[in-house]
C-alpha cells in the first residue's frame, strides 16, 4: 500500500527488523533436531552466518577459525591485511586516535597501495591452515586483482559496494566491471552485493551470481544511510529480495541464496532475518566483540577512508568473550550476542522449523510495540527495577 506523503509524491511503507516478531506455530521442536546447513555455491556450511569483510572484524586468524567453527569469515582484499606485510602496528594507530583524528588517519593508511603478492599470500595462508578463503572486492577491486585471486585459487569470492547493479554508466574514460563476464570468467563462486530492491537481485542474479548480500547502510558502523539518505529497512529488503530468488528459481532451476548484510546484531535479529527470508546473515559488530578480533574491541566502517566522502565510523564495541562464545557457546551474557547458533536452533524449534526453509514459512507479525516494551525493559534494568 502506498502512503500520499504530498502532493507530489508516494511511498510505500517498509519494514525494519526491530518492528516484527514471529509467531510460534501449532507444532515444536527439539532444538537438537533444528537442521541449520544451507550452501552457497559449492561451499556447505552448517552455521548461516558469515562474518563481514571488515578489517577490525576478519584476518586470517578470524577466517580460519569460522571456518573451523562451520560459519564463514570473508576477508577484505582491499584493507590492512593486503596493503602491510605486518599489520598489527597499523591496527594499533587505528584504535589509539582520538575521534578527530580517526578519518584523517583512515585515510592516510588506505592511501598505501594493496600488493598483490600479499592478497596471494593471505589466501594462501588461510588455505593451508585449513580455513574457508572468502574473500572480497570493491568492483573497482575486481578489475584489478581478479586475476590474482584466481591464480591463488580463492574458495569464494565476494564483490561488493554501497550498491551494485548491472546497469552502471560512467564517464568515458572509466570502463565499469562487467559483472557477467566476471562471474563467468572467475573459476570460483561469485557473490554480488549490494542491493535492496526485487528488480536488482533478480538481475545479479542473471548475471550469475551464486549469493546476493541485500543490505543498504543499516550497520552500526556504516553511516551510507546518514551521508547519502539511501536504504530500505532491512525485514522489507529481504523479503523483496527473497521473492525475486524464489521466482529466478522457478524460471530457471538454479536457488541463488539471499543473505541479509548489516544492521543484526543479536539471535533474536538472524532468526527476524531468516523468517523474512534469508538463507543466512552477515555481521560485523557481534563479531568485532571476540577476544580474536583483530579490531582490539573496536568496529569501523570500510568506506571511512574513502578521499572524498568518508561514510563509517569506529565504535568502541568491547571484546565480550571468544568467537567460540559467541558463535556456539556456551553464553555468558544474557542479551541475545552469545550461542548465536543455539538462538537459531531454539528459535526453530519453538516455531517447529525443521530446517531454514521451514524458518523461512513461519508466520510473522508487524510488532513496534515490542520494541516500545524492550525499552521499557532496558530502562527498568538500568533503574535496578528488574522486570
């Protein structure tokens, strides 16, 4: 339903993932039977979340462990980890700054260029330690270094920007990246991103696509929404996004998986996220917060180094306990950002979800008023009222 919002002009209402709840259904489940594998083009994983290409979120030690754990960590190829052999001391500026100083210094670092040599050698090492190598690239990136991931034979390669589509015009001299070609050329599984919209996604997805990230600016650390006023509420984008996968399968037999990128933070946001129809999620924050972080209890943006408009910020997000704590368990914190895995598993089998297919039919309801009641409650914990 459209809303008149002038004279001028309409618009429809969208939905973010704090203003829906779901439904428990006639039958339950044991949570041990809950069924969470899903894959993305040759690469089965048992957990549905990946940890975002965000260099205070993913290094090599991070993406093994994922992997290791059954989840999936993506590393970016155009950060710290490509640009210094040795970034630990570059990671030390970034979190000793003060606010002021923090984008100018973002900016000086990024100026370094990326070594190929090094984006072989971080893939490489990630192989041979028995991880996932999930890596990701600006389009500009893919130009680039495509050749080079190939060569080092990455598992998964992940294009991403602000938004992508397959209809990009630019000036003359600038040729932009053909996506289908790309994803025919590369002799991986390409995941494009990212987008929001229904008519997108099905166009990653004739390009090729073997996943398609939806999410527009809703993370924490990323302020696109601010700087450019762009973005759909995420619950609205999956969904749209989902429908477009479920039609592009009927035409053509191939499920291309939807995964939902940025503003989830908690269980109870991934199981939103998955019931609104997503096949699995990517996060930052909750991740930044792991003793194995490689952002030291910090969470920044990746457009923050951008020369010319800088669209992220850092976050002082702390360090919460260790990823196997906060992926698997067991929790020590009772806010929903620890045993994100046994939070889909109980979310399941309390809605009696065999399986993320399942998860993705159960009913759901537009509920802002459990968000006014979560802030009541967060307010009286803070008074010491308790419930």
């Amino acid at each position: 339903m459209n809303i008149q919002l002038g004279r001028g002009k309409t618009a429809r209402r969208a939905y973010g993932i704090d203003e829906i709840a779901l439904v428990p259904g006639p039958k339950t489940l044991d949570p041990e039977l809950a069924d969470t594998r899903w894959t993305l083009g040759n690469v089965e994983r048992e957990v549905p979340i990946i940890a975002s290409a965000m260099d205070g979120v993913v290094d090599v030690r991070m993406a093994v462990d994922l992997s290791k754990l059954g989840a999936l960590g993506v590393l970016n190829l155009e950060g710290i980890q490509t640009r210094y052999a040795d970034p630990n001391p570059v990671l030390d500026r970034i979190v000793s700054v003060g606010k002021a100083e923090f984008v100018p210094l973002m900016q000086e670092i990024y100026a370094q260029p990326v070594q190929p040599e090094l984006i072989k050698q971080r893939i490489s090492e990630i192989k041979t330690q028995g991880g996932i190598a999930a890596v990701s690239l600006t389009p500009m990136g893919a130009a680039k270094y495509g050749t080079t991931v190939a060569a080092a034979e990455a598992d998964l390669v992940f294009i991403q920007a602000t938004v992508v589509s397959t209809n990009h015009l630019s000036p003359e001299s600038i040729t932009p990246l053909d996506l289908a070609e790309f994803c025919a050329d590369m002799p991986m599984p390409v995941i494009l991103g990212n987008c929001v919209t229904y008519e997108v996604t099905l166009e990653l997805m004739k390009a090729g696509a073997a996943g398609v990230l939806v999410g527009i600016g809703p993370g924490a650390a990323c302020t696109s929404r601010g700087v450019l006023g762009v973005g759909v509420p995420q619950a609205t984008a999956v969904s749209d996004c989902a429908a477009a996968r479920d039609d592009y399968q009927r035409e053509t037999g191939r499920y291309v998986p939807v995964i939902a990128d940025g503003g989830l933070v908690t269980g109870g946001d991934i199981c939103k996220s998955i019931a609104s129809g997503a096949d699995a999620v990517m996060i930052g924050s909750p991740f930044a917060r792991a003793a194995e972080a490689p952002g030291r209890g910090f969470h920044w943006g990746m457009a923050t180094p951008s020369p010319v408009l800088p669209r992220g910020t850092r976050i002082q997000v702390g360090t919460t306990g260790s990823l196997k704590q906060i992926l698997r368990g067991p929790a020590q914190l009772d806010d929903g950002t620890h045993n994100l895995l046994g939070a889909i598993k109980t979310s399941m089998g309390t809605l009696g979800a065999k399986d993320l297919k399942d998860m993705q039919q159960v009913e759901v309801v537009i509920a802002p008023s459990l968000l006014t009641e979560g802030k009541v409650y967060q307010k009286a914990q803070q008074l010491g009222m308790g419930k």
